[in-house]
C-alpha cells in the first residue's frame, strides 16, 4: 500500500497542552515542524466553530508543510503534518489514519498508569507513528 | 482492603458470563459483563493500590493475598458447576483441570500449559489473551510489578481448599502471561482454608 511518509504527528489537549508530538527523522528542521504545528492549532480553534464533523480536513499550509486536522468529542485534536509535495493522500485515507489515531489515543486512556492530562507514553502510539513516516518497506 | 476484595470477588464471580465486547454466544444463564468494565475495574484497582503502599512487593503481597481470598470462594463455586470433574491425583490432572476448564470458566479465555519441571511437580499456565492485561502498559519504573498476581493468588487459594498445597507466581511478557505453579504437598488436616490477612 501507500506509504504516507508524514512529518510529523501531534496530539493536543483540550486545553492545548502537548500531549504526544512525533516528526520524522527525515527532517532536519525539528523547529520548523514544531512551529508550523503551533500556527495549525492557532488554524484549528477558527475551524472549530464551523466544524459540522470531527474531520477538519485540510487546515493550513506553507512553502514546505500543510496540515490535516480531527477534534475528537472530547476537544483532544490530532494534527498530521505531510510535506507539500505529497499528493498522493485522498481524503478517505486521512479520515482512516485519523480514525486509526483516535482509537489508539482511546486505548492508551485505558491504561491505568496514564495520568490523564500527562504526556502520552505508549508502544502502539510510536509503532503507528513510526509507520507514516515510514518510506520504504519494513525491516 | 478487605471490603475491596470481597466487592471485587463478586465482580469477579459475575465475569463467569464475560464477554470480551464481541458478539458471541449467550450462555445459558444470560449474565453478561464487559470485558472492559473488567479490565478497567482491575487496573484502578492495581493503580490505587500503587498509589497507597510505598513498595511495589507489597503490592504484589497484597495482590496475591486477594486473590488467595476469593480463590478459596471461586472452588466451590467451580466444583458446584463442574460436577464431572474429578479429583486430581497427579499434577498433570491439576493443570489440565486449570488451562481447559477454570481458566476459560473465569477468565473467558483458554490457557496452554508448558516448562514442566522439578520431576514434575512445577509448571506454566500461559495465557495469550490476559483480560486482565487488555491495554495494559506497565511502566518501566514499575517494572517489579507482578500486575496479575490476583490471578496466581486465586489459583493458590482455589486449590488450598481442594487441599492441595502450592506456590504460585506471575511473570507478565511481553506477548503473554505466564503463572508459574510449583506443587508443594496434600494437606493433611482436613481444616478448611481461612481467609489470609
């Protein structure tokens, strides 16, 4: 199947706070990443109001990055971040990764060591993340 | 913690119908639980008893001796259900009975048996799909946690009141749960097993 190669995945609280942030190795420029992701969110609080589903969809882009957007019921919001030349993405595979996202965000709410509100520690979460970036089969 | 085994025990007991939130058979006597409200309910339990006690071991102390409680219940509760079964006289029965009968009874789901030793009288009972573990992480700082010891105390104190002495423990890895059981003796004198503060 296709490989997503994203830059950078990112779950956000409620109340903003950075619960699990990931970007590729690829990318050198971790600041860039991190600033494109703290203006995508900025972009997120407008869409919210006009929202009618929990996919937002396409929510900004720049020279390198755009990004892709999903507020969960409970205000948690999860960012992707593609590099701008990546067009092969439809729309229906960004409305699965984020369903794929949100179910494990869910799963590591049902560990009992994870403090809710704390950073996310979770196997599955760097598994699947590690799988976007991914550009080439496996090891 | 007494009166959170005994409200757990009977939590515990209802999970006899439990059904892992797929669609499957109803049983016969039509109770039914969430295998996630078990799940949940066991990890709360776990991570506030975390929270009350300094040591890790004592945890597992205090889990073992809960489970060592509702396990002496849990035999009579079995053997009124099973009354084909017959009375072990070798180990190998004993842990036949365990992985194919007590096992998915409680637990909802099947168990293997492996690594017989000391002339055997030692074993494992591996459990594939621990409920109890269903989208557990235990972290690394607690990594002397025995998270399902409960289990391994039940299965202790089960077969104290069927008589049977053994020494049982639980090593969480990473693709399944392993209680290891070491037999120890018959008890002799016929008193019944007593609740372990």
């Amino acid at each position: 199947s296709e490989f997503v190669m994203a830059v950078a995945v990112a779950l956000i609280g409620r109340d903003n706070s950075r619960l699990y942030t990931r970007v590729t190795e690829r990318e050198k420029d971790d600041y860039e990443v991190q600033m494109f992701i703290h203006c995508t969110l900025d972009i997120v609080e407008d869409k919210l109001s006009k929202a009618t589903e929990l996919y937002l969809g396409l929510l900004t882009s720049n020279h390198k990055y755009k990004s892709f957007g999903f507020v969960a019921n409970t205000g948690v919001k999860l960012i992707l971040v593609l590099s701008l030349a990546n067009t092969t993405l439809k729309d229906t595979d960004m409305r699965a990764h984020f369903k794929r996202f949100h179910l494990l965000y869910t799963n590591c709410l049902s560990n009992p060591f994870y403090e809710l509100g704390k950073p996310l520690k979770s196997r599955a979460l760097d598994d699947a993340s590690a799988d976007l970036f991914r550009s080439t089969p496996a090891e | 913690p007494s009166f959170m085994f005994s409200s757990y025990y009977y939590l515990f007991k209802s999970q006899i119908f439990i059904q892992m939130a797929k669609p499957g058979k109803v049983l016969s006597d039509g109770k039914k639980m969430s295998g996630e409200l078990f799940s949940l309910t066991y990890g709360a339990l776990v991570a506030d008893m975390i929270k009350d006690f300094d040591d890790i071991n004592q945890v597992n102390t205090q889990l073992d001796k809960m489970g060592f409680n509702m396990g002496t219940r849990l035999a009579d509760d079995f053997l009124s259900k099973r009354t084909n079964v017959s009375r072990c006289t070798d180990c190998k029965q004993m842990a036949d009975t365990l992985a194919k009968e007590v096992i998915p009874m409680y637990l909802g789901v099947s168990a293997s048996i492996s690594n017989w030793s000391s002339g055997d009288k030692e074993f494992s009972l591996i459990l594939d799909n621990n409920p109890l573990m269903e989208l557990v992480e235990v972290p690394q700082s607690m990594s002397s946690l025995n998270y399902s010891q409960l289990l391994a105390g039940a299965i202790r104190g089960g077969l104290e009141a069927v008589h049977i002495k053994v020494f049982s423990s639980v090593n969480e890895n990473p693709s399944n749960t392993e209680i290891r059981i070491r037999f120890d003796c018959i008890l002799k004198d016929a008193l019944p097993a007593g609740d372990e503060d």
